[in-house]
C-alpha cells in the first residue's frame, strides 16, 4: 500500500497513511491518533527501566524541527535500527505510542549527514546541496529570506510601485559588471545575454507606470578566484528600484525606508530564526551617516591605506575596512566620473563627480545596495557610452527610446543574497540561497 | 536650472521644479501652487471665447491617467505647439492657471503614438516595447499582474508556504517541454541550461521545508510557428509549487484555492481596470469539473475529432475546441502512462495512468496548469528516464539525491503570463508581461 494511493477525503483510521500534522504541532496529550511524516534524523538504542530492556529512541524531523519518539516494539525496533539517516518514514502514534512504522523512502548511506554539518564554509554544502539544504540552519536562512520577500513586498504595495516580471534575455544589458562577463545565450540566431541588471528596462517601464520594481535574476560569471571573498555568487537576485521623477537623494530616502522596514519585520517576525543562527539584529536609524566618496578616502588615507587618490574606486579591501569601522549601514556618494556605468548620472553643476550611491552594511559585511540618478537625455548616454567604448549599435533600442521621452528618475539595485547574508550574519554567501551557484564550481 | 539639482528639501515655491502630486490627485480648486510632470499625450489649438482667442488645449499623462489643461500665455502656447508627442515636461499650475513650463525631454517624431494605438495584435506592440507600454491598456495590465503577485503571496503565506529565490541555470532541467529547446550557456566550462521548470529543484526544497514556491523564470525556444497561437512566449514566469507528502488530490484542491484568491482579489481591487480593458471577471465555484483524460478524449470524438483514441496527448486545437465547452476553469487528469515527463508519478494501480493533472482556462484560453504527483523513487525515475532515452550523466545530481531520502510529494506550475492574459482577456499573451520575447522576433 503506497503513500499517496489513497483518496485525500479519508480520515486517520485503520491502514490509512496521511500526514496529519507537522512535528511541532504534535502533541502527545491528544486522545486522537496522528500521523507524523519526516526523515530519519538520529537514533540510538538505550535501555529503559520502564520497559525493562532495550529501546530505540529516533529523532524524526520536518520542515518544523526535530523531535525525539520512543520505539520499544521489536518488530518496529528491527525495521529502524539499520536504517540509513536521511530515510524518510511516517509513524502513526495515539499518545505515547507507537501504533505503526512505514518506510517511504529508503536512504543510501550519506557523504554527510545534515545532522553533523558543523563547517558551513566548506563548498561541499554548495555541491552536495541536496543534504546541506536540509539543516536547520539553513531552514532559518529561508525562512529569513522569505520574510525578506515578504517585506519588501509589503513595502512597495505600501509605497505605491507596481511590481514587475523581470526580462531574463537582453539583447543588450548592463556592462557596468567590473569583472565579470556576462552568459551568453543564442536567441533566435542573434547572440543575447542573460541580464546582469535591468537597469536599461527599468527606464523602460518607469515611462508606463513611474514606481517599478522586481526580483530580477542576474547572472554574472565572475572569476573564480571571487570565491573567497564570501560575497560573490555567479547567479543572484536584485531587489530592482525605480522611480520617475526623483533624485538620488530621494532615492537613498527611499532604500532607507525599505532597509529598515525589512529589518524590523524580521526582527519582529523571525526571533526563533535569529537565535537559532545566533544574530541580534539591530534597526538602524534614519537617516543613515552619508560619506562623500572623497570622505572615504580621506579616512582611509588615515588608516594608512596608499594610493587611494589616484583610485576612481574603492579597492575591495578598503571597502572592507570601510565597513568595519562602522557599526551601522552607512552611505557612500558621489563616486568620481569615469568610475561607473554610463547610465549613473554626472553632476551638472559639478562634472567631476555623479550624482550616485552605495550602501555599505557594518562589520566587514561590505556593499549592499549601488544606485544613481540615471543619464536620461540621448545626447548626454551617447557621449559616455562612446568614452567608455561601448558599441552604440548593440544598444540600439536604448537609445531609441532615449529619443522617444525618458524622465529623469533615480533607483538602486539591492543584492537579496547580501542582504540575507547580514542578517544571517553568515560568513559565505552560498548559505544566502536555497540554490546557489558558485563562480567555477559545478554543482546542482 | 536642471529637475533634479535642487536639495530633496526643498518645497514647492519660485525656481523649484519637483513634481508635487500624480494627476490623478491634482485639484484646480486647491489654493495652493503644484508642480505636475509627465508626458505630452495630445494637442490642440482651439478657440476660447473667455480668452477671447485661440488657445492650446493640452493632454498630459502620466502613470496615474490623463488630464487636459489649457495653455493662454503665448510663449508656453509657442514652446508647446510644435513639441513632438511623448516628449515629457512639467507644468506648474496655480488652480487653472498654468504658472510654467519646462521641458525635461524632447521627443522626436514617434513611429507610432501610445495615444493611437489600437491594434492589439500587431508584433510592433513587441518591437517597439518603449513605445507601446506606455498605453492606458498596457497599465491596466501591469496592474491587475502586480495584483497577482501580491494575491499568490498573500495566499501562500496564509498557507505556510515558504518562498525561494528560483534557479537561473542549470546543469540539467526538465526535458518535457515538448517541441522547444532550451538555451545553453558556457558556465565555466561546462553546458548549462536556463531553467525551463524547477521541477527537480522544487523536489531539492522539499526535503527542506516541505512547502515551498517561487516565481520561477523560464526560457524555452519555442518554434517560430507557435508565435501564432497567442499563448506562446520564449521566457515567460511560472508560479511554481511543491508540497510533501500531499497526493494530486490535494495539489488539485490547492491550486483551486489559490486560483479563487487571485480571481476574489483582482475583481475586488481592480475594478477601475478591469472596466478599461472591458472584462467581466467570474469567480468559479470550487470544487473544479473534472474530466479524465479518456473522457476528454470521449467529448473530443462526439465533436467529431477522429483518431483520438492513438493519441497520448490533446492536440492543440482539440485543447482549444475542450477549452470552449465550458465556461469555467475545469480539470484533464490521469493522462495516459508515457505521454509525459519521467517526475509525472504512475498510478502504481491503475499502470496506464499517471497521477496528474491539467487545469484548462474556459472561454478558448486554454492550459492554465500543468501538475502532478512525482515519481520520487529512484528505481521508478531511473526506469522512466530510460523509457524516454534521457542521458543518465546528466542527471547525476538528481538521481544521486532521489538515493537520500526524498518524500512523496505534489506540485503544479501556473504561468503568470498565461493567467494575466485570461484575467484580462487578450488575445495575445505578449501584451501579458512587461518584456515581452516571442519566438523567434528580436524585440527588447
């Protein structure tokens, strides 16, 4: 008799197999049987003055947690002891007892075992991902990330944007990927990238509906030795911002509210999730410190680091020092010119510098959030595309359109990957993802 | 003097051009002066007898809808009356009084104006993307598909679903996308595809947290053909889910819930556009009609459709001409053993049947839904995989984790582009999404 061979309207009784409730909702007190299904997480033989000999004591677990049962049936004792860890079974219990035993599916012995995970730095839990997604700790970073979701999504509704599905090809995306190169994708003959930002369709949209955004999936092939930086992944998910009409001062406003909306509700929503990964998380207040880019190199230049005002960027490890002498998110402004894409926007009353943004968290956690006024007037993407040698024909509907009434606007890209990483408080960025791909490493 | 130059802070008074409200709110009767922005919808010179002259009647737009003004002082009449359509500007009024005008991008002639397009079926409404989303039809879209996003969520939650950022590529994905091809990508080395279904990974999730969604990205190649069927998208959404230990019953009866929500929700909140767009919507009645497959086939041979009886499929039209039969969403289920993918589980007591199922859009909009129980077995995948001559390399990954314990599970995938065209009644899914690509057409 199969699991899932049986009509969804009968009820526990008899040979009858259904998953009544979750773990945590079990209580051994209910007079009425239960049916628990999960996976074979632990088991030990132990005596038991109770019964007078030997038991076996399992630890089942769901998507709910773990939770200890007492086995002391012989036949039952049999059937569980030589079981592999990872099997998954279902029990029937009425109080205390154990009525019935089923094996669903039988495990095979595990490379690791998501019970005695202990080094989450290691790139076995990227490549056998099947076994490390199913730790508890990895359960409280989705279940964080969903909170995520959940929030930024409450946030927008709130603040009136519509939300978009993202492009996933582009004829032409974003080349602003220091570094990186994008995937490329034969369409139709036609050679077409996976998009690294939909900055380009964000312009696009905001001439329709002015407050856009979405959860665009970005892949960028970064070099492989971005591996240990702990912060790169090869595929990720952009919270993409929009707005029609505002600057980048109203922009960073807007990431604030956003930041500290999202804060609050997991903080508010996810305690158990938060001690389980050890994090206290702390809401930052608005408005967050706002450095100059020249500020930044000024205090790095007093820290010791040399060089630095021949840089149009901040080198990787002084955004590292950076953060690590602040204990809360903080701004970085007004990068030189030269130094970014065509598309974030010169100063008109200063041309050395423009008019953009970072966001870097605290504590060494580095960049969180890079946005701008856009360069919206044809002349203007023409002529930066052309010094940063940019083959104009390959953004030929970009610049279409730039000849067809784009508004000025301002937004900003905000990494979801980096963000659960901080409020994780994680070391890597693969534990930040449910599926994540690793630049160079093959895994599923 | 530059829109976006002025401090964030500053308030509406003399030089400082910062829109204040959306049309949509602005009232002539408030006392106090508002600065408006958007785009130059449409033009007239007409005679004013109040004026006692001729004067230019102006629609502005923006992403709240139109509104006229009229413009009395002749240097604004002369810098608007020869200013190209879509080009975008902003006003400053004082009740009825226009006070200035700027403009902030001229356009040039436009190929064809959001304000005269009426032809929904034309493949242009794909090319020229910049243009054509900006049509009072195409945010009314927008809207009702924010309004999806925001209904699923709020259902999945409700339900305790948890949400996970989907897979971009991957070593292996589902093979049953029958006629399309996938897109590969070079990923350091090895082949990749773009995800064209998380099947496998949603199995991946489970093992985790047992309920879980995504808004999953999918590129499947379609022929070049199918451009003509007005269902067909090269990349398109799918709202993706899996639960363990639940049967095809219940997948069937959860997909029915979500369903209604979504409907309740966007006939509830978006009145104003489904009014534009000229749908009355229907909640149906749950639970569902169901068909077997065989009666489907017994409905389709009264009509008169021959041959049916060797086919293991609903041919395209056969689909269609079921589809218009019923004014309701309804259910195919239990197609026959070999006409789909390897993860579609068999009925282990009826053979020739596997656990799945359909849901049909009514009304000729056909497939809305396509789920099943899943062969979670290794022996039974492997032995499926086989059937199909699917290369069992390729699947390593896969088949390695059916060895470690994954549990007998259901799902289905709804495509989000497929639901916003019936709710909205197109006739062509590629105004159905924001970016649309159609097979075989370069576009945005």
């Amino acid at each position: 008799m199969n699991i899932l061979t049986e009509k969804s309207s009968t009820t526990l009784k008899g040979t009858v197999w259904r998953k009544t409730c979750f773990l945590s909702e079990f209580s051994e007190k209910a007079a009425s049987a239960a049916c628990l299904m999960g996976w074979l997480h632990d088991r030990a033989l132990v005596p038991d003055p109770t019964f007078g000999g030997i038991v076996l004591r399992i630890t089942l677990r769901d998507c709910s947690g773990l939770r200890d049962f007492v086995v002391t049936t012989k036949p039952f004792i049999d059937l569980l002891s030589t079981l592999e860890y990872e099997s998954v079974i279902a029990i029937k219990v009425l109080g205390k007892e154990i009525l019935d035993v089923k094996i669903l599916a039988r495990a095979k012995p595990a490379i690791f075992s998501p019970k005695v995970i202990t080094d989450f730095s290691t790139i076995d839990l990227v490549v056998h991902r099947p076994l490390a997604i199913r730790t508890e700790r990895m359960k409280a970073v989705l279940r964080v990330q969903d909170q995520i979701f959940t929030s930024a999504r409450q946030f927008f509704h709130k603040e009136g944007f519509c939300e978009l599905r993202p492009p996933i090809l582009s004829p032409a995306t974003d080349p602003g990927i220091r570094g990186a190169i994008g995937a490329d994708v034969n369409f139709y003959g036609k050679k077409y990238k996976i998009t690294t930002s939909m900055i380009l369709y964000k312009q696009m949209a905001i001439c329709s509906l002015e407050k856009v955004y979405a959860f665009s999936p970005n892949v960028r092939l970064e070099p492989v030795k971005t591996r240990q930086t702990g912060r790169h992944l090869a595929e990720f998910c952009q919270i993409d911002v929009e707005q029609a009409f505002i600057n980048y001062h109203d922009a960073m406003a807007l990431a604030e509210r956003l930041l500290v909306a999202i804060l609050s509700d997991v903080k508010n929503n996810c305690q158990k999730e938060l001690k389980l990964l050890e994090r206290s998380l702390t809401i930052p207040t608005r408005p967050f410190k706002k450095l100059t880019f020249q500020e930044a190199l000024n205090i790095l230049s007093k820290a010791g680091f040399k060089q630095l005002q021949q840089r149009k960027e901040l080198p990787w490890e002084a955004e590292k020092m950076l953060s690590n002498t602040f204990d809360e998110p903080f701004w970085v402004t007004e990068f030189p010119y030269g130094s970014r894409g065509f598309y974030d926007r010169q100063d008109p009353n200063r041309p050395a510098v423009l008019r953009d943004f970072d966001l870097l968290y605290p504590a060494g956690f580095g960049e969180a959030i890079s946005g701008s006024e856009r360069e919206y007037l044809y002349p203007q993407v023409k002529k930066r595309m052309l010094e940063q040698g940019l083959p104009l024909d390959e953004y030929s509907w970009y610049l279409d359109m730039l000849q067809h009434g784009v508004p000025p606007s301002a937004g900003f890209g905000l990494g979801l990957e980096r963000l659960t990483r901080y409020i994780c408080g994680l070391e890597n960025i693969w534990e930040a993802t449910a599926f994540p791909k690793v630049p160079g490493v093959h895994s599923p």
